[in-house]
C-alpha cells in the first residue's frame, strides 16, 4: 500500500472513534483509544485517552502503528 493510499484511508477515519495499537521493541504493545484531531503531509495527530500523540504515514505502512474503528 502507497502513503496516498493510506493518507486517504487515515483521512476517512476522520470523527471516529479509534483504537490504536503501537508495536515497540521485544514484543511489547501499547494501545489508545482516540479520535484523529488534526493531518499533516507527513505527519497526523490523535487526542487520545493519554494525551495527544503523533504518528507518521509510514508507521501504518510498516505496520508499527494498526489503527482500527471501535
């Protein structure tokens, strides 16, 4: 899957309620429910349940960031 392709996907999750999965190092996950407040050409930013945090494009393309509807 190219950005594009995935910026319009993070696009239409726009006003709905997330969970995230963020994979780190050594098989430990953390996980956040949110919604996406604001997009940017690199970068899109999510209020969530611990504060506002950001994510690139590329984590989903990676797959270090899964991002699902509730």
């Amino acid at each position: 899957m190219n950005i594009n392709k995935i910026k319009e996907e993070v696009f239409k999750l726009k006003n709905e309620k997330l969970k995230i999965k963020v994979i780190m190092r050594r098989n430990k996950f953390e996980y956040f429910e949110g919604k996406i407040k604001s997009f940017h050409s690199n970068i899109f930013t999510v209020e969530t349940n611990k504060g506002l945090k950001s994510f690139t494009y590329s984590d989903i393309a990676t797959k270090s960031v899964i991002i699902s509807k509730i």
